[in-house]
C-alpha cells in the first residue's frame, strides 16, 4: 500500500494532541499552524481529550473555516517533505550564539569527552507558551539539517524549524535567579519568563 494511503488524515473528530503524536516529524509545523488559527489549547491539556471540530466550532470558527483548516493540515502530513513553504531561505537564514553562550557549550562538549559533536536548534510543540527551543548534542548529524560553525563549534538546525529560528540570538545566563541558555527571539509574539518557550 502507497505511503500516502496509510497516513492517516485528520478530520473534525480527531484528538487535537494526536495530530502531533501521528506526526512527529511535522509537529512543530502543525502546532504552529493551528496556533495561528488561534488554537492555543494544542500545548495544554485540553488538548488530549477535545476534537479539532469542538476546539475549532469552541472558539466560535464556522465549519467553512474548519473545513480550510483540515484542508490545510492535511496537505501538511501528506507532503513529501512534510513541511509547508517557508519564508526564510537558507541563504537568508541567520541563528548566533553570544561570546558567552559559545564558551558555555564548549565547557559542555569537554564534559562529554567525546569530540566533534554537532549542536543542534530545534523548535518543538509544547511548553507553557506553545512551543519550545531544544538544544542536544549530535555525534552523528543529519544531512537534511541546516549546518555551519561558529567559533569552532559545529551547530545544525532542523529545517521544519527555520522560519521560527532565523534572527535568534542564543545567549547564556548565570546569575543568582536562574542559570541556562537564554533566545532571544523577534519571530516570537509572545513569550515566557523561562526565556524557553514561545508563541
């Protein structure tokens, strides 16, 4: 059976957290889609029991544009690379650590002991704001991820996340109230104080 045949498609009557657990790969661009309709319970809890037709007809939308939502998310999962346009090209595409933050990530290679690894920039669906940033270590990168260095250090970028990444600056904090890596982000319309998670 053809690939596309077995994904299975979303409708009114799906659980609005398990269009993200059928689609890993695409989650970040679907919360996002539905976030921008105006969705905001897909990183709640609400969103495990309630449908995409009860959030969406809930939120006083008509079916009309409940039925262009699903149009739209369907033609997401159901895409070859699973992602929509993007507005940000990768010649376009800017991410920087501050002078600090690079220090800090190379203090955390040293601890691993291993050498060489790729630092890689995510965005996931989730956290108190919508999404979240995700910093791990890679030892084996992924071709399809955006790469470049910055100071010595090899930094890799999932692509499904760039238009929500370009223009961040990445900064490290260590003060008496809190200690961790910092975004400051102009894509974001809202954010939270953990300075990890937005909207």
């Amino acid at each position: 059976m053809a690939k596309q045949q077995q994904q299975q498609l979303i409708t009114k009557d799906t659980v609005i957290s398990e269009i993200l657990v059928q689609n890993p790969g695409k989650a970040a661009l679907l919360t996002e889609m539905l976030m921008d309709f105006g969705i905001h319970c897909v990183g709640c809890g609400a969103s495990t029991f309630e449908t995409l037709g009860q959030g969406v007809l809930g939120h006083g939308y008509s079916e009309q544009q409940l039925d262009k939502l699903i149009t739209d998310l369907n033609k997401v999962i159901t895409s070859e690379g699973g992602v929509a346009p993007k507005l940000v090209k990768t010649q376009d595409f800017k991410l920087a650590f501050t002078p600090f933050a690079i220090q800090k990530v190379k203090e955390a290679i040293k601890q691993r002991g291993k050498t060489n690894p790729t630092l890689k920039v995510s965005v996931l669906a989730g956290g108190c704001s919508g999404f979240m940033y995700d910093l791990q270590f890679l030892d084996k990168p992924l071709k399809e991820d955006l790469h470049f260095k910055q100071d010595g250090v090899n930094i890799a970028v999932d692509k499904s996340s760039m238009d929500m990444l370009s223009g961040i600056e990445i900064d490290y904090l260590d003060t008496l109230n809190e200690s961790g890596f910092k975004f400051q982000n102009p894509n974001a319309s809202a954010g939270c104080g953990c300075g990890k998670s937005f909207h």
